[in-house]
C-alpha cells in the first residue's frame, strides 16, 4: 500500500507540475488549477510521497527496496526518522519537497507580486519541480518493491547514524533550493518588467533566506565531521564540502550585489548572472553528490545512469539561462558607472574576488575528475593548494569588508577613509602582538589570521557605534542593519577560529594502557578505564579520560570505539570538551595487544568556527526579517 500511495503522489505532482508550466501566460483565477491552487497541490501530493516513505521507515516496511537498504529494525527511532534522506533516493524526495515548498510560500505569503509576474515566477519553478521529479520517477524513485519481502534490512551507513544529520541535509536542501525562487524570478523577469530596483528589493529576502541556510548547513556539516569522522579537522576540501561552498560564494556575491542595484541602480547585468550561477553551482553541487563520480563519505549514488541524467538537466538550465542573458544583455541598460572610492566600489571589488575563489575551488574540485576521464590517470588536489589559494584571495576581501560599510554611496573621500582607519589599525595591531605574546608558538601567519579578524571586528564595531551615535542610538536600528552587524562580526570570530584551530593546534597520538596519563598544554589526562559497550544496533568500547588542570579536576571524557555488526562498520565517537576558548579533544582508535591508540588534540579557539558561523546565520536571518515582514 506505501509503494501505491506514494507512487500515485508523485505521478500527480509531476503531472500537476508540467501542466503549469505549460500554462505559464494562463493567469485565469477562475479556472480549476490556477496558479496558487496548482502549486498548492503539487505540495500536497509530494508532501504525501515524503510521508508515506517516513512512514515506512518507521514501521521497518522492508516491502520497499529503499527501506530494506537503508533501514534495519533495530535502528533507532530518530535514525530511522532521518534515514529517509540518508540516502539517494530519499534525499532527491526532500530535494524537490523544498522545492515546491518555497513556490508554496511565494503563492500564499509573498503579497508584493502582481498577479502576472506570480504564475510566470510559479510556472518557471515547477518547469524545475517537474524535471526533478521526472529525474526521480525514471531513475530514482523510492517506492519500489522488493519481492519476496527480505526479514530485515541492510542498514544505513553507521556515519549517519547521528543526531547531526537530522538537521544538516534539510538546512543546507533549503539553502540550496531556495536560490530556485531567485532563478525562477530573474527568468520571469525577462518576460515581464525591467531589472530594476524593484526587482532588487524582490529577490534580496529569498537569496538572504538561501544564504543563511546554506551558511548553518555548511557549519552544521563541518561540526558533524569534527566529532564523528575522528581526525579532529573540520574542514577537508572534499569535493561535496567544495560543491556545497561554491553556491554560498556564489550567493554571497548575489547578496551583496542586489544591494548595489538596489541603492544605485547599477550592476543589472552582473547580478542577474550571479542569479542564475548561484542556482547553477547548487545544481552542479548535486550533480557531485548524486552522480556517483566522485567517492565521499557524502556521496550516495553509484548508478551511472543518474549521472547522465543530472549532467543533462545542469547543462539545460545552465546554458538556456546564460543563451537567454546573452540574447537578452543589449536591451538592459546600465544607468551609472560605479567608483572605485564609494560602497559600491568596494562590493565590486568583493564581488570579483568572490567569484576568483569560486572559481579557483571550482577547477580545483573538477580538475581531477576530468584528469581521470580522459587520461585515466588519478590525482588529488588537496588541503595545500586549497587553503594557500583561500588565503590569498580572502586576505584583501577581508580587509576591504572592514571599511566598505563606512563609505558613503557614490563617492567617498579617500583621505578622510585613511584617517578613519587609523584607530582600527591600531587596534589590531594590538590585538596581534598581545596574540604573539600570549601564544609565541607556531607559524607567523597565524598573526596574520589573527589582524585579519581584529581588523574586520574592529572596523565593523567602529562603524556599529558611529552608526548609533556611541548607542545613544541604538533602539533606532532596523533588522537589516543589525543583521548585517552580527554576521560580520560572525565572520571576524569564525576567522580568528580557523586560524587557531589550524595554526596554533597541538596533536598528540599516544598508545596508552590503563592507569598511565599524558599532559597536553596545561592539561593532564588520566586514562582510568576501559569498558564494554551495547547500543540498540553497536557494539564496542568505551575509554574513561579524567581531565585535570593544575591537579584540579575538571571532567571525565569517555571517547568511543563503536562496531555496527549489520553492516561490520566501525565508527569513531570523540569526546570534547569545550571551554570557549579552546577545546580538548579525544578520539579511540584500535587496541594494541594490553593498550589503546588514541588521538589528542588541544586546539584554540577551536569553537568560534561554529559561534561564528551561527552568528552570520542570525544576522542573515535578522536581514530576511526586516526585508519580508517591513518592506513595502
């Protein structure tokens, strides 16, 4: 009965949604599929499909081939819950849920659009919601049956099996997905007004909403593999982590290039192209995950044929977008010229360093892919050539993101600027030398990190209080402004934590018996135990550290050592503990005859990845606040 529901659902949302792009210039309330009614259903019925197959999951009905492989009846609840998007099939099923919600959300709650440029936006995104869906029912549809009906089922990879993966696939689907509605305006546009100002203020709280998603799921993804993969990095320059950073540059960019237009009338060109690259990275990012043509611990497919597939649907949208701006780019007309010395200037000069990043991941991700293709020959590009290439790049956008705020539309006064940045710098040259003098050890870039996320701080707090009158103020800021305070400051503290964390971290890996103790920093930690341990689902170890500072007891830390018998698959589980401004962090390896392998790392700052990070998601969030709920 779930493979009958679920298959009539989506067969009704495909139909549903190819019927309203086919009738994008019919704007006729009165006829039974209007626009609103015709993206409601499609909702309806895919939001069937989703819970038809969580229902499954959940009752271990192993009558569908998707469950038996990714589910087992001992699994618990919550992993059973989130194995519905732990793999291929049921990741594509939310993929186009997201979709077709945020054409829902447009229909009922985005009261700003005429009637017209409503069905044209809502046909331009079910023509994408009838592709995937398609892409889904040919190659990879999840409510087929097995015969006869297995007892149990394989299992889902132990890896996934963890709380953060609740969260992390639907965050960054909406970051992802949510730069759709962008894509679909801009398309729209071109058959109905100008790209102005207006279009502008239309499309800024979508692609703030896909920004700060796309910000937590990536920080969400980065703390998953701190704690769960037990190498203690955060960051590896995988290329699905590549494929989910190139669409936020990419949004990034689109951001703050929509403000440009907005306050000035300028950069129309530049930011409908951004428009449709940040849609088409999200698509070549799913195209690396789903293709089967890279091996990660994120990617899920292995059918060749859905590479083709998903290959053919990025090439159709990514070149009909770019033929269309091509066709299109003569009769849209650039109003002023932008100086190098004003706010303007200075997002440009961001914006193009963004997009040299981007691109710089994007050959760097790819290059090897195609190496292997035509020369059969493997390589990896890793971590060196990505964070010397980061680094160079980001330093002057950093430094740049500092003052631009400060600057005035139009035109500024380049000695006045100077004369402004007298105090910042010194202040973070101050907080650089206190840094070397506190934490002599290490490589001297680390100093540079550290003056880099002073200098963002500092420029961003001076313009905080002069934008308040020194908080006389303060009760006068808008959401808008506010947001865009915290997530610079956001990125100041994330920056000063990846340099900590990378730079100044200190790694031990010791083989400890019972009894024996080992000090890292200022720490010591005593190896006390050793115990057995049974899951719902694993087996394993379980060691107990005690954690003392200056022969004060701090904490006990318990790292793991766990095996999932289904699918003989070991997993490590760390163990942190985390003080604010550094972390102490244990990972289990194997045994080694009457001792124990571990890894220790004592890593500053090592937590304002994640307080950062979360902080440029609330001021994105502050930002979408104030531009849907107040704009007129």
């Amino acid at each position: 009965m779930t493979a009958i529901i679920g298959n009539l659902a989506l067969i009704f949302a495909t139909l549903i949604s190819c019927y309203q792009f086919l009738n994008l210039r019919n704007i006729n309330k009165k006829r039974f599929l209007n626009p609103d009614r015709a993206i409601t259903l499609q909702f309806f019925f895919i939001l069937v499909a989703f819970f038809t197959l969580m229902f499954a999951y959940v009752v271990s009905d192993f009558s569908l081939l998707n469950v038996y492989q990714n589910s087992h009846s001992a699994k618990p609840l919550l992993y059973k819950i989130t194995g519905v998007w732990g793999n291929h099939e049921g990741s594509m099923l939310l993929w186009v849920l997201v979709l077709v919600f945020f054409g829902f959300l447009i229909s009922k709650f985005d009261k700003r659009l005429d009637l017209q440029y409503k069905t044209l936006t809502l046909s331009f995104q079910s023509l994408i919601t009838f592709i995937f869906l398609l892409f889904i029912l040919l190659t990879s549809n999840p409510f087929i049956i097995i015969l006869p009906v297995p007892i149990n089922g394989e299992d889902l990879n132990p890896l996934l099996q963890d709380p953060g993966l609740a969260f992390h696939p639907p965050t960054l689907y909406i970051g992802y997905v949510g730069l759709s509605i962008v894509f679909s305006f801009t398309l729209a546009r071109f058959y109905k007004g100008n790209f102005d100002s207006r279009w502008a203020k239309l499309i800024k709280p979508w692609v703030l909403l896909s920004w700060s998603f796309l910000t937590l799921g990536i920080s969400l993804g980065s703390w998953w593999a701190y704690y769960e993969l037990g190498w203690g990095g955060f960051w590896f320059w995988d290329p699905v982590e590549n494929a989910s950073l190139m669409p936020w540059l990419c949004a990034t960019a689109l951001l703050h290039s929509t403000l440009v237009l907005e306050k000035r009338n300028a950069l129309k060109k530049w930011t409908i192209l951004l428009a449709f690259l940040s849609f088409s990275f999200s698509l070549i990012g799913t195209f690396l995950v789903r293709s089967g043509i890279i091996t990660s611990v994120h990617a899920f497919a292995t059918d060749p044929t859905r590479g083709v597939f998903i290959l053919i649907i990025c090439a159709f949208f990514i070149f009909s977008s770019l033929i269309l701006l091509t066709k299109k780019a003569n009769s849209i007309k650039e109003e002023k010229l932008v100086t190098p010395i004003s706010k303007e200037g200075t997002i440009v000069f961001n914006n193009l360093l963004m997009i040299a990043l981007l691109l710089t991941i994007f050959i760097g991700t790819i290059y090897p892919i195609f190496l292997e293709i035509f020369t059969g020959e493997q390589i990896s590009v890793g971590p060196p050539y990505f964070n010397l290439t980061t680094t160079l790049i980001m330093a002057p956008a950093i430094i740049v993101m500092s003052f631009a705020p400060i600057l005035n539309w139009k035109k500024d006064d380049l000695l006045g600027l100077i004369s402004r940045l007298k105090i910042i710098l010194f202040l973070s040259l101050l907080v650089t030398l206190i840094s070397f003098y506190i934490k002599y050890q290490g490589p001297i870039i680390a100093l540079v990190g550290i003056f880099l996320s002073a200098w963002l701080f500092f420029g961003t707090l001076i313009n905080f209080l002069e934008r308040t009158n020194y908080l006389k103020k303060i009760k006068f800021l808008n959401n808008q402004y506010l947001g865009m305070i915290i997530a610079h400051f956001g990125v100041a503290i994330f920056i000063a934590g990846v340099t900590g964390s990378t730079l100044w971290k200190i790694e031990k890996i010791e083989t400890l018996k019972v009894g024996e103790k080992i000090l890292l920093n200022n720490y010591s930690l005593n190896f006390d135990k050793i115990k057995k341990i049974r899951g719902k689902n694993y087996i394993g170890h379980e060691a107990e550290f005690n954690l003392y500072k200056k022969n004060k007891f701090i904490k006990t830390l318990k790292p793991q050592k766990r095996f999932y018998p289904v699918q003989e698959f070991p997993t490590t589980e760390a163990a942190i503990y985390s003080r604010g401004l550094s972390d102490i962090y244990i990972a289990m390896s194997e045994p080694v005859e009457d001792s124990w392998l571990f890894r220790f790392h004592y890593s500053p700052l090592t937590p304002w990845i994640w307080i950062g990070s979360i902080m440029a998601f609330i001021g994105g969030i502050f930002s979408f606040s104030h531009r849907m709920f107040r704009r007129k």
